[in-house]
C-alpha cells in the first residue's frame, strides 16, 4: 500500500508565519521522538532531531536539538540551518528550502548555488536513535564541503538549558568520523557519520528563543551546546551520500551497544530506512485488506498510521503503554481507555489490548484504577472516578470484537468485581454508590479536570452526568458477564442495581425546560451550565435514556456545541466562557474545559447521531459530514498527519495544545470505522443482545 505524502513547494514555505506553525512528528515505538517544523527551526523546547526515552517510556531527554548545516563552495559560505533568536533569525537557511516533504519520514530539499541537498530524518524502531540521511548533487565544475554543525543537550524535555546552570559541560571523546559525549547528570550521546571527519571545537549558542513556548507561558530560551562539526567533501560534478546516527542511553556502554546494531556504511543505513517505511506500507496494507472497499484517501492512510505511534512499549516491568499526547503528555488511564478500541480494536491489536488491560490491572487500588502513571519516579495518581468505569468499558467493547470471554473470565473478572463492590460501599475521594443508586463523588474527579492556583476551574462534585452513564454501562456489562459466567444470583444484583439507576437519572437529571441533561446533580441542587459530556449517555453500548430522549440530546448538542473540529466544552452564552485558548497555563486552564473544542468528543457524538437516528445511507452521509472538514484539513496543519489536543472555541478554531492527541486521533477515527463505514465488531450482537 502506496504510503501518504504532504509536501510544500518552495513558494508555500516562503510564507514564514504559516510555515513555522508546521510541525512534524516521528516516533521509535519507546515513547521516544524527533521533531521539529517544516522550517527546520525548532519552536518548541519539545523539539529536537533525538528526544530518546531512557526508561521508556518515560525519563525523556532532548540529546540532539538541531543540526545547522552550511554549503561551502569557493570563497563563500552559504547556511542551511536556522535558529530562531527574541528578535530575529539566524541563520536564515530556510530561504534556500525548495521544498518540504512528510512520507512518513521528513525530507528538506535545499537548493543552493548548482548545489542540491536533501536531508531526511528517521529513526529505527525500538531504538533511542536517529539517522540523518544526506544526498548531495554537486553541479558546480568544483568541489564543495558540508559541515554539520551540532546542537547539543542533554535534558529532561520539559525543561530548558541555562549554560550557567549546568553542573558540568560534556566530556567529548573523538575519533574520525565519531563523537562520543559523556554528560553529567549520568547519560551519553554518539554521533557518528558515515563518510567525512569529525572537528571538535567547543561553543556555546546562547538564547535560542522557543516561540510556542512564549505564547505558552513557558520557559522559552535556552542555550544549546555545539560540540564541533562534521566535514563532507563534494566532488564537482558528482553525486555524494553520508549518514549521520546519533544514539543516546543511560551510559557509554548501553549506547555503543546500541550503536552495534545499527549499521555504519551509507548503503545498509539507507536499506534501514527502507525496512522502516515497508513497517509503515505493511501496516497499511493489513489495515486496508482488514477493511474492504474503504477510499485511499491519503487522510485515512494517515489516521490509520497515526493510532501507531500513541501505543509504545515499557520496558520495566515490560508491557504496551499508551503515550495520551506528543509532546509533552505520559501514561493516563481515562484517555487509554476511551482511545484504546481506536487505536487497537479497529485495527485488529488485540494482543496489545490484552496486555494494557493486564497492565492496569496490577495497580488496581480500593477499586480505582489509576488515572496517571508518571513517566519514571514517583507514584500512580488515583484521583479520577471515570478511569475505572472507562476500563469496563473499553473491556466490553474488546468483548465485542473478540468474543474473549475466558481471558476475561481468567484475568479480569475479580477485578471488575473489586471495582463496582468499592464504588457500592465507598472508596477514595468520597466516591460511593448513594441512596439513589447513582455514584456520588468529590471535586475534580472527572476529564473536566483542570486546576489554577489549587482550586479546580469545574469542580463538578456530585453526580456528574457521563459518570452516571458510565456507572449505568458497568453495572449492565457486569449483569452480561454474570449471566456468561453462569452466576445468575450476581446477574440478577448488578440488573437491579442498574435498573434503580437508571429510574433515578432519568428523574434527576432530564431538563424538560431545554430537553437535555444536567450536567451535574449535587443532591437537589442541578447545575443548569449547558455542557457536552451528556453526549455519552446516548453513546454508550447501555444507555438510561428512552429513544425520544436521545434524540433530543443530540439535537441539542448539536446546536449548541458542535464545530467542525468538535465539541464546545461550554455554551457561549455561559459568562464562565472562554473563546481562546492562549497565554499563560493559568489562562489557558481557565479556557480548557470553559469553551475550548476537543475534537476526541466528535467520536461520541457521532455514534449517538447515527444510533439515536438511524445508519440509513442519508443518515451516514451527513454523520460523514461533521466528521470531514477534521479529517481532511487537520491532518495538513499543526503536527502533519495527527489530530491536535484541543482547537479554540470561536472561529477560526486555531488548533491549540498538543499537536497529537491519541484520543483526538482514535475517537474520530473509531466512529467513522464503525459507525459511518458500518465495520461492526464481530460479535457485537451476542455481546449486547441485539
């Protein structure tokens, strides 16, 4: 399967400000990462050409931020690379780009002075390392030099360097074409190159400025250590090809063990490039025989190659882990679990669903299952009432597409049973089942979580509505599974349990004077805010709600909420309502759930329209609709070929947060599967009964 593209011309990449904000992704299956913008300016303290994950996949360090190259023909020297500085660019290498290109792996196209240059950047799978493919087409009737010149780090990458604040500068060893850089806290870097010489003259590039980071609020200069430079000679007239390979680890040793498995001549590096992009062709064409007759359109190739790259490995203990967002987001439970039938079930990844339900499995606590596991130190956070009902859940919809009922049987069942039995008779944050039958819980307990100066923006205590359907949907997929099991007293508690609260939300929470649903019930206080996580309660497999009613919701929804790029998180006639997401992380929290758009609910409402509606053919026309101007122009903007976290409420909508978001990618991406092209899970009708 011919693999997707996005390229720009020379003309498109000189219109600076739209181009800086072009950024491209590449991961090594570690948690690991290169990234940068089609410029090749780096605008974020994110990015770099080698963020490797020491402990995957987490402990992640920027080792190689940039690389600047120059052109050296005759008397004259012409730059390449560009950093960008508070109050301007330098160099400006960018002007000689002819063009950009993304398949999956990047490729800059330099033209200068009848010299050409292409520089393409990948990294092997499983390995904290990356090459930097050169070819050189040399036209000129004399020879020329490239020199590399690279930008050295070795930090956490949610942090910036002070050079005055280093405890020591790096140790280089040379030898020829190799580099080999010993850092203090304990961690080392190679460079080598496959052709040319290596010349060590220490220096110092001081206040790179990270513009994103700016608007961002965050720490947005740094100084980069260059280390030296590598030397290639042109030939006049001739064709020349190199290689660069930077391989980072915890020690000298782990990464010259590292560097022995990747190869050290031109040639056997280019077939590792070419084994890598078969990976990606394979992929596709699995995911494309799996599913007939689906379009070749280049956003779904790219869709279908996103949900890769957010499921990584975890090596201590080992297992696969889920990375919520790139760049800066770990291991968190709600958003593995609503991303999880996307990014593995409809793409046929049982085995990996079974081990991230294993995974989660093992730090079950009072019944709660984790809702952050940190990158290295530190513990599991538990402060999330959702992520153990979203793992029944995403359990019940690998059910649905796997029959698995003796892995569920065998490793699951106790601890569903630990979960809804410490939900009945109360467990951590003042969650417990009450009178009503409906979970009661504490303050910023649910997605809608953000926090500025210690106090929670939506607090949400009580009876937040899409808890309820989720509760509603544990309690109905318990009573399946009791009754598969032949445990019919058990069926027979969990159907009653449901059915009471199902009869108490219904009562509680229909608003008959807007015909939707209160978003929280405290008591019988009903906060009247107009938000979108009733959306759920429809979409969900087991929903409370009687078919008039569901309709009603998601006509409203639509109504109030819906953009092309999503879900409004408040409605703009609320005072709370916040149009822009931007500035500092306070602003931006303020805005986070009170107005911004995320797209990961365009899944959820998508499903309620068709299901509350009807999938005729008119029906799955226009659901296509809400999901299209997404797919199609998201995928050419901010992080090429990925979904971004969150987009602003008010028109333009700019794309905001992340630039990829994995339930941002999966959700969308899950119901236009199964609910526009109507690839139902195999045995969905057993498992629910229809």
């Amino acid at each position: 399967m011919k693999l997707p593209s996005i390229a720009f011309t020379k003309e498109a990449l000189s219109r600076f400000e739209e181009s800086i904000q072009k950024e491209w992704l590449i991961t090594n299956g570690l948690g690991g990462y290169a990234s940068s913008t089609v410029l090749g300016i780096n605008t974020r303290k994110y990015h770099g050409l080698l963020v490797a994950a020491l402990h995957p996949p987490g402990d992640r360090r920027v080792f190689l931020s940039n690389l600047n190259e120059e052109v050296c023909l005759e008397s004259s020297t012409y730059p390449l690379g560009a950093n960008e500085f508070r109050n301007e660019v330098f160099p400006k290498g960018y002007g000689f780009l002819k063009e950009f290109s993304v398949s999956p792996f990047p490729k800059y196209t330099y033209a200068v002075q009848g010299l050409g240059v292409q520089k393409t950047v990948f990294m092997p799978h499983d390995r904290n390392a990356a090459v930097i493919l050169y070819k050189i087409s040399n036209k000129n009737r004399v020879d020329a030099k490239i020199r590399i010149f690279p930008l050295i780090n070795w930090r956490p990458f949610h942090s910036v360097t002070d050079r005055w604040k280093i405890a020591a500068e790096p140790v280089q060893k040379c030898e020829n074409r190799e580099v080999l850089m010993n850092f203090n806290p304990s961690s080392s870097l190679r460079l080598r190159a496959s052709d040319g010489q290596y010349f060590a003259k220490e220096k110092w590039v001081e206040k790179i400025f990270y513009r994103a980071e700016a608007d961002r609020g965050e720490s947005s200069e740094e100084d980069c250590f260059q280390s030296g430079w590598f030397e290639i000679e042109a030939k006049a007239d001739k064709n020349t090809e190199f290689a660069l390979v930077a391989v980072a680890d915890e020690n000298e040793d782990r990464v010259r063990q590292v560097a022995v498995e990747i190869p050290e001549t031109y040639y056997d590096l280019e077939g590792l490039y070419e084994k890598e992009r078969n990976r990606h062709e394979n992929a596709l064409t699995s995911f494309y025989e799996t599913h007939a007759n689906l379009p070749a359109d280049n956003w779904l190739k790219w869709l279908a190659l996103a949900t890769d790259v957010f499921v990584v490995k975890r090596t201590e203990p080992e297992r696969e882990d889920v990375i919520a967002g790139y760049h800066w987001f770990e291991t968190w439970a709600r958003d593995t679990f609503i991303s999880l039938p996307g990014l593995m079930l409809v793409t046929s990844r049982f085995k990996e669903a079974r081990e991230t339900f294993l995974a989660f499995r093992e730090y079950c606590k009072q019944g709660l299952i984790p809702n952050f596991m940190p990158d290295s130190a530190g513990s599991p956070a538990y402060n999330a009432v959702d992520a153990s009902l979203w793992y029944v859940n995403a359990v019940l919809q690998y059910l649905k597409y796997t029959g698995d009922f003796g892995f569920v049987r065998e490793k699951l069942w106790k601890t569903f049973e630990s979960i809804i039995e410490s939900y009945l008779g109360g467990t951590l944050f003042s969650i417990h089942m009450d009178g009503e039958g409906l979970l009661s819980h504490g303050s910023q307990l649910t997605w809608m979580d953000a926090v500025v100066d210690g106090q929670p923006v939506t607090a949400r205590t009580g009876r937040a509505v899409e808890v309820q359907a989720l509760w509603y949907n544990a309690l109905r997929t318990m009573n399946m599974l009791a009754k598969n099991f032949n445990e019919n007293s058990k069926a027979e508690k969990y159907l009653q349990m449901a059915e009471k609260a199902k009869k108490s939300f219904v009562g509680k929470f229909w608003n008959p004077e807007r015909e939707c649903l209160f978003d929280v019930v405290d008591m019988d206080l009903k906060d009247t805010s107009l938000r979108p996580n009733q959306i759920i309660a429809v979409a969900l497999d087991f929903t409370m709600l009687d078919n008039i009613k569901n309709e009603r919701v998601v006509d409203f929804v639509q109504s109030e909420f819906l953009t092309p790029y999503g879900l409004r998180t408040l409605a703009r006639v609320d005072p709370r309502y916040v149009g822009i997401y931007v500035s500092d992380r306070g602003s931006r929290d303020r805005a986070y759930h009170n107005g911004t758009v995320w797209p990961w609910l365009l899944g959820s409402f998508v499903t309620a329209y068709l299901k509350s509606k009807g999938y005729t053919d008119f029906r799955r026309e226009i659901a296509m609709h809400f999901l299209l101007p997404f797919f199609t122009e998201q995928v050419f903007k901010a992080g090429l070929g990925f979904m971004s976290e969150v987009f602003d409420g008010e028109p333009p909508h700019a794309t905001r947060g992340c630039i990829a978001q994995a339930w941002s990618v999966a959700e969308p991406f899950r119901a236009y599967m199964e609910d526009v092209k109507q690839f139902r899970p195999k045995f969905e009708k057993e498992i629910l009964g229809i």
